[in-house]
C-alpha cells in the first residue's frame, strides 16, 4: 500500500478512496482486490494507474486482503 498506492489514495493524495488506515483499507478491500491484486482467478492491473507492479507483489497484496487485511 505505502509504496504503490498512498501516493493517489492518501489523505494527501488526489483520488478516492482513502487508504490511510487499516480499517479503510478493510472497507475497500474488494474495490483494491477487483483493482490490483493478483489471485487464483485473475491477475488485475488497473491500478496503479501508469505503473507496473509485478505479479508476486501483487499476488502479495490479494493473498493479504484475503486474509482480512491483518495489522
């Protein structure tokens, strides 16, 4: 999160939502999932907008939103 997507979706940042928190992150856990991460039925790259990020980061992020997005 810190170093693919708070530089858009901070509170600082231009675009919505916010992922400043754990809790928010949470609350947009699907929207991120369907968005940029890699998992068992699909790899999605519409975020970050511009940017490459490689699959086992991605992959990383799916497997952590899966898990409930734990501290």
């Amino acid at each position: 999160m810190q170093n693919n997507c708070l530089s858009c979706h901070s509170a600082n940042g231009p675009q919505s939502p916010k992922f400043d928190t754990v809790a928010l992150v949470r609350a947009s856990s699907g929207e991120i999932d369907r968005a940029a991460a890699a998992g068992p039925n699909a790899v999605n790259t519409f975020m970050p907008d511009g940017r490459s990020v490689d699959e086992a980061e991605r992959r990383k992020l799916g497997e952590w939103l899966a898990c409930g997005a734990p501290d």
